[in-house]
C-alpha cells in the first residue's frame, strides 16, 4: 500500500491567511498579513469561523456595534448634560469670544501649557454660535464621542478580523467608567475623545498597511497622528502604541527575524512621515509654548480649598494611578467621589473595590496565560502603560499646591480603554494552546511546575 493510500500528508495553502503556519524549511516567508494579528491553528481557524457564520452575520455585526457606540455616547450626553460650563469650559468660551476670527493667534494660544488649535476652533464655532448656550458644547461632545467609538468598533473589528467576539471588548471599553469624566467634561472632551479617535484610527491604519501594503493605509495613519496632536499633545502616544500593536502581534504569531524584517520593510515608510510628523509637531510646540504644564500659581491664597494629599512625586502618582485610578474602573467602580472645592470630582473607591478590581484582572490573566500562547508580553506592556500617565502629569503639573490625587480624576486615563481593547483583542487572536501537544510546555522542565503545567496545559 503506498503512503497516499494511508494517511496523505497534509498540504499547506498557497494563501496563508486564516490558516496555520507554512513549513519554514520550505524556505517561503510570511506575508506581512500573517505578521499581524496572530493566527490560530487551521482546526481553531475552521472552528471559529464556522461558530462565527452560525452565530451572527456581518451586517447584523456591524449593527450590534453601531447600537452599542451609540448607547454609550447617549449616556456620556446624558450624565454631560446635568451640568454646565466649568472652569476650563468658561475660560476656553471668553477667550473665544473675543476674537472675531479664529485667527492664528487664538488657535496656537498656550492654554495652561497646551497646544490644542482643533479645540480652539470649536471652543470659537460654540462661542460665535451660541454665546453661553451649553447645548452646542453638548452637541460637540456627543458628535466627538460617537467618532471616537466608531473608530475603536473599526480597530477592534480589523484586529479580530469582523469575529463576533469583537463585542467583548468594545463593550467592556465603553462601560468602564474610566473614560466617563473626559467625556462629560467639555474642555476635557475637547482634548481627550479626538486622541482617542486619532489612536483607533492610526493603529487600524497600521495594522491594515502591515497586511496590505498599501501606500495609503500609510497616509490615513500619518492623517490621524496630525488631527490628534491638534487637540492635545498625548497624541505623540501614537506612533509608540501602533508601533506596539504591530510588534504584539508579530510575536503572538510566533514570527521571527524574517517576519520582522519583512514588517518593517513594508511600514518604514509609514514610520518616515511618523517621525517628520512629531518632529515637526515639537518644532512648533518648543516656539509657540516652550513649556510643559501648566505652571505655578501666582496667588498661593487662590482657590479654597487645596486637599490635603500627598506632595507630588512620581512613586506617590503611580501608587494612586494604580491603587485608586484604574484598578476600581476595572470593576465597574469606583462608586464613590470625593470633591475639593473648586477642583472636579476625585474618584474615592472603597476598599472592595480596589479588591474587585484586582480580582478582575488575576481572572484576564488566568485565562489568557492558560488558554493563549504568548500572550504575557502584552499584559505586561499594558500593565506598564499608566505609568506613562503618571510621567506626564508629574512632568506637567508638579507644583507645591498640586497633589498626588490629581490622577484620581480620571481624565488623565481616559485613552486607556483603547489600550486595554487593542490587548484584549490581540489575546483573542492569538493561537490556542494545543492541550494534547506533549512538550510544548517549556514549565514541563521543571519537576516543581509539573503538576500546574498539567492543570494548564492538559485537558
């Protein structure tokens, strides 16, 4: 009997898109569209899609993500529309008005150390259309708030690849209440939903130019780093979170030098109008402001009362960005605020919440370290990233009349859930774990790990 007659060899697709991985002795290398986005095994592939087309179509997708961009935007309006202008909000609105044309004098204006000439425009349309009508600034905000979920629903179905399973985390994104006091806050709104826009919409851009290599996935990438570095300087986050994308999702399909020369060969030129971008960015920021923060107060007797936290210092922001900030928002808290007077609502979790939240993330990470291969890096560079928050705010708003709890506004936090959904959704693109493969688990090595590998590893 010839060996075709027993068990034929199994044959690797010309086309690797949606299927395993092709034999690296036969010397082929890897389109760029299997770089990005790790790939399960062909039987997961199979399996998915064939759950996937039994369970939903796309147009019934796409308008299950509408519904769900929507509702969160109508409930970020309704809590935005139980107050009124604040602070920045008045500010922003005289300063406005007092131009006949927004001339570039008001768009480049250095408000409170930032460069934001996209929200000096609006601030100018609400000023000159409707002077102190809050209606307009309401309007604005859930306008902004629908691009900005429309875009993350975009990055999150070109990274899952139009699955279902896309609603996991574009629901979770949108409910945690961690992006809600930007949202509600219309001279924050101004700056924090088109970065968060921009970041979707420059990551889905990425992605899509390392798959396709098409020139202009390259250009709508560099259009959205220069729409959100006019609203707010964080925009300079772009290129380093697309850049991280791209790198998570070369090493959760397993690439190796070969992929990630191949990946970088047809982003360079992507990466090129990047780097002008910035550095033309920080040319004109460096002459226009010259400064980062805000600056001191003139008038230590200003404003009644100031708390009584602790002194600004980087460890003390990072412990209540942590503690305080995100880990309460992954459960669905924090439940309770605290106001200085004048200053905006600190969020003021109980103890159960901060508890909760911990909880919650020990559960994410069970379950992708378990059921995902390579998918530790990811959380990693996610767990690290308020830390770049904390950087910025200790960089921008040191001062002695500037407390730690400053982060415990949550504005500072607010693209977060952009980060935390672009992870989620590289975990579930990542290849399952073969629970059958014997010796596929390097802890298998160890006799002291042994019997959790079986627990993780085996059916």
């Amino acid at each position: 009997m010839s060996t075709t007659d027993q068990n034929p060899p199994p044959t690797e697709p010309a086309t690797p898109a949606g299927s395993g991985e092709p034999a690296r002795a036969s010397g082929a290398v890897r389109a760029p569209e299997d770089v990005v986005g790790a790939r399960n095994t062909a039987e997961d592939s199979a399996r998915n899609t064939a759950e996937d087309s039994a369970r939903i179509s796309a147009r019934a997708l796409v308008g299950l993500c509408a519904s769900v961009v929507v509702a969160a935007a109508m409930v970020r309006l309704w809590v935005a529309g139980a107050g009124w202008f604040y602070w920045d909000d008045l500010i922003l609105h005289g300063l406005a008005s007092g131009y006949s044309w927004p001339s570039p004098e008001l768009l480049l204006t250095d408000h409170d150390g930032h460069l934001m000439p996209g929200g000096m425009l609006l601030a100018w349309i609400a000023a000159h259309a409707a002077p102190l009508d809050f209606r307009l600034p309401l309007a604005q905000i859930v306008v902004l708030q629908l691009l900005a979920g429309a875009a993350y629903a975009r990055m999150l179905w070109v990274l899952l690849r139009g699955r279902p399973v896309l609603l996991v985390p574009l629901i979770a994104g949108l409910v945690i209440p961690l992006g809600l006091p930007a949202a509600t806050w219309w001279a924050s709104a101004l700056n924090v939903l088109p970065l968060i826009a921009a970041l979707a919409w420059a990551v889905t851009a990425m992605v899509q130019l390392a798959r396709t290599g098409h020139r202009r996935h390259a250009v709508w990438a560099a259009v959205a780093t220069i729409v959100g570095l006019l609203f707010v300087e964080k925009a300079l986050i772009i290129p380093v979170v697309a850049a991280a994308v791209l790198l998570a999702g070369w090493w959760t399909a397993g690439g190796g030098r070969t992929e990630l020369l191949a990946l970088w060969r047809t982003t360079r030129v992507a990466w090129a109008g990047q780097m002008v971008i910035v550095a033309g960015w920080v040319a004109v920021f460096v002459v226009v402001v010259g400064r980062l923060g805000g600056g001191e107060p003139t008038d230590p007797d200003a404003g009644a009362d100031v708390g009584t936290g602790a002194p600004l210092d980087l460890p003390s922001l990072a412990v209540h960005t942590y503690r305080l900030a995100v880990l309460p928002t992954l459960a669905g808290g924090p439940w309770r605020w605290e106001r200085w007077q004048p200053g905006p609502p600190l969020a003021d979790p109980p103890v159960v919440a901060v508890i909760l939240g911990a909880l919650a993330v020990v559960g994410v990470l069970w379950w992708s370290l378990s059921t995902r291969r390579r998918t530790g890096p990811i959380w990693l560079g996610v767990a690290l990233y308020p830390l770049v928050s904390a950087a910025l705010v200790f960089v921008g708003r040191a001062g002695p009349f500037t407390a730690a709890e400053i982060v415990q506004t949550l504005r500072y936090h607010a693209e977060l859930p952009v980060i935390l959904g672009a992870a989620l959704a590289l975990v579930l693109a990542a290849p399952r774990r073969s629970p059958g493969a014997r010796g596929a688990c390097r802890w298998e090595r160890s006799r002291s790990w042994r019997w959790w590998c079986r627990r993780r590893c085996r059916p």
